[in-house]
C-alpha cells in the first residue's frame, strides 16, 4: 500500500484489509503515536462531510502531522481551476490527499496527475475508508470476519459497492436487497462475483427484503437519497418505503445481529427510530472507527510496514 492511491476497494487485496484491520486494533489501543511527523495531508472536498473530514484531520494530529481542509466553494474543481492543475499543484505542498467528489471519474483524473496518494473519501462510485471502517467494527463485535453474513437493505450506491467489494475480498457472504432499478451496478456486481469465487463468499441481488436479512449477521442500510440525488428525494421515499429497517425487519435477523448505518441517517426514514436507538445498533462505534482505521492506511500509505508502534 506504500505510495499507493486508494480509490476503490478493488486497490486493496484481502490480505491488506485483514492488515489494516489488524494495525488499526494496534493503533486504537495506542492512541497518539509519532508515526507521521512533517507529514502534511490535503483534504479537498466537493460535498458537506463531519465524519470523514474531523476523523482524517485528528488522525493526522494523533500520528504527529497535519492537514489543511479545502472547503467545497474554496476548491472549484474543474470551474476555477482544472482538475489535473489542481492536483499537480496541491500535490507539491502534501504528501497525501483525501478527495472527495461528486464524479468518480474526476478522481481518477485528479489522482492520474497528483504526484502523491490519493485516497477517495467519498466518490458517487464508492467510499472505501467507510467499508474498511466498517470492516474493523465488524471484526470487533462478532471476534473475525470469516462466514459471516451481511444483508444490505437498500440503495445499490457508494455505500454498498465499496462495502460489497470488501465483504467479498475477505470471505463474508453479502446480499443486497433494493427495488428495481437501484441495486449495485453491473461492473461491481461482476467484480465482487469473482473475488467471491477464491474467497468462498457467497453473493446476492434481490429485490425481496425479507430473504435478505433472513438469518443475517449484520444488518446494514444507507440513505435512499445521496448528496447529489436530493431532486430524487420524494421519489425515492416514495420507491423504498418497504425496504425500511425496523423492528419487523431486525427480527428476522440473528438474535444477536448488529444493525450498521454510515451516518449520517435520516430517522424513521430508511432506518426506525427504534431500531436505530437499540442494543443491535452500532453506529456510533462505526463513526468512532473511521478514526482508528484511517489513521492505519495513513501510516500504511505514507510509512509503509517498515513504521514500528514502538517508534514513539
Ligand atoms: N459516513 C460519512 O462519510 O460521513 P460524512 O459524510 O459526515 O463524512
Ligand atoms: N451514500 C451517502 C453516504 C454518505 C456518507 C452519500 O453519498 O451521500
């Protein structure tokens, strides 16, 4: 991962999410660690983020460097500024740049001419740091990953394509159920089915809510409209008012299943007060995760193996 970009899920293998997970146990027990002294980090952001701004500018802090945030109006990517400018600019200032963009497209432009990483913080197409997060909440609260079964209840969108590519890299069975028309596309889809081929993961699309979650580990959802969609809104609420995660739905689930959400979520609308608000939710551990496994692919991507947790 050393010098390496992150833009999808599909730039890692499941050995490197088993070791960022590993190395973000390590680091969350440690707290602060000089791992990243005079290293500067770019956030530059077309959209509003709290979890993904605070979390990549505290871990740079809590490794002993720095990062300078670029607002949506200050950034005028591709308006003020071209896209390839911008990067080659910005990259002679930093050593790493988080991006987040409406187009996945851009990014890969904007990472084809930065001379450092780049780490997609959120893209229409995915939001990597979020699935790996994800996956060390996972690993926390059921003791691995292995055979374990997560029902996606929901929008086939940045959220779900970088948490399918990543279940399927690491072995655990993945299903999404969406209504017509919304679940992951057909390039990820494909992706996914053959990771799971050397994984053994076992993959499914449907559109029935309740096979899905049937006996599932991990109940997972996401808003039915993304940054970017809200002319959608009404008509969305109006396609997925059946594919709810509520009580109804959470009891279907494994008794002990724990119930996932990226945040922010809109209560009572994909996800039940109720249901948001119980033993089974996790979501606030899965915010606080965004920190501990960021600061793991930063020491990864900028230091490399060769970092020791006792250089402190
Ligand atoms: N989950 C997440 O990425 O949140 P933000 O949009 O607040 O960064
Ligand atoms: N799917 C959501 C995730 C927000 C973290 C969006 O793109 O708005």
């Amino acid at each position: 991962m050393q010098g390496k970009d992150l833009l999808s899920i599909a730039d890692l293998s499941g050995e490197d999410i088993r070791l960022l997970i590993s190395r973000a146990i390590d680091i969350k027990a440690e707290g602060w660690l000089s791992l990243l002294e005079r290293k500067m980090l770019a956030l530059i952001f077309e959209k509003p983020s709290l979890r993904t701004r605070v979390s990549f500018e505290v871990a740079m802090k809590q490794l002993g460097g720095d990062s300078i945030y670029l607002s949506p109006a200050e950034v005028g990517l591709g308006k003020r500024e071209s896209v390839p400018d911008v990067a080659r600019v910005l990259s002679r200032y930093v050593d790493v740049i988080a991006s987040r963009t409406f187009s996945h497209h851009n990014l890969e432009t904007f990472a084809s001419y930065s001379a450092v990483p780049v780490i997609n913080a959120l893209s229409d197409q995915e939001h990597p740091c979020q699935a790996l997060s994800d996956l060390l909440t996972i690993y926390e609260k059921k003791g691995g990953l292995d055979g374990l079964t997560i029902a996606f209840v929901g929008d086939g969108n940045n959220v779900a394509h970088s948490l399918m590519l990543a279940a399927s890299l690491t072995g655990m069975n993945f299903r999404i159920a969406s209504p017509s028309g919304y679940s992951v596309e057909d390039r990820v889809l494909l992706l996914a089915q053959d990771y799971a081929l050397d994984s053994g993961a076992e993959i499914i699309c449907t559109e029935e809510v309740e096979a899905a979650v049937g006996g599932a580990d991990i109940i997972y959802t996401d808003v039915w409209t993304s940054m970017g969609q809200e002319a959608e809104a009404e008509a969305r609420r109006q396609t997925f008012a059946s594919y709810q995660v509520n009580e109804k739905l959470l009891s279907l689930a494994k008794e002990d299943a724990i119930v996932m959400h990226p945040l922010p979520a809109h209560h009572g609308e994909e996800v039940a007060e109720g249901v948001l608000e119980s033993p089974n939710s996790v979501v606030f551990d899965q915010a606080e995760n965004r920190l501990h496994l960021q600061k793991a692919l930063l020491a990864e991507i900028l230091g490399g193996l060769e970092i020791s947790l006792t250089s402190s």
